[in-house]
C-alpha cells in the first residue's frame, strides 16, 4: 500500500490521515513507505477509513511477505523430518 496508492487520491496528506486514524505521522509514513508491515490493528483503520477489508489487506501483506521470503528459500537449510521407525 503505497502513498501514491490510497493517499493522494482521497486527496490527504499523510500527517492529515495520521490524525484521522489516531496515529503518528512517523507509523503511518513508515507503513505507507513500506518500511514497516501492516498490522491488524492498522488494517481495521484502513477498513474503516475507505472501505477496504482488513481481511484483503492482511492478505495482501501475507503474500508479499512469502514472496519476499521466497527470494531467499535457498538460504533456508532445513531438511525433512524422518519418520520414526
């Protein structure tokens, strides 16, 4: 979710959308900067603010979580389990 995305076209600024949602400007900008992943909490607000289920939005993040993380699988030694015998 980018500021490009859901800010400017409800036609606020970030600091006036901070203040609409109870938080700080610095937590918004950081999350709409894709410096800080979406919370529940903050998916409710987004819900609440313009209509968008927190539910797709938390999705959203979860899949561009594992996709992030897959970029990188390989680094990820773990092997199968065995079965006991």
């Amino acid at each position: 979710m980018a500021e490009t995305e859901v800010v400017e076209p409800a036609g606020l600024s970030v600091t006036a959308l901070a203040d609409h949602f109870g938080v700080s400007r610095q937590a918004l900008s950081t999350l709409l900067n894709g410096n800080a992943k979406l919370s529940a909490d903050m998916a409710i607000r987004f819900e609440k603010a313009f209509g968008l289920k927190a539910e797709t939005l938390l999705k959203m993040q979860a899949t561009h979580d594992l996709a992030e993380a897959r970029l990188h699988e390989g680094e990820i030694n773990v092997k199968p389990l065995s079965k006991a015998a």
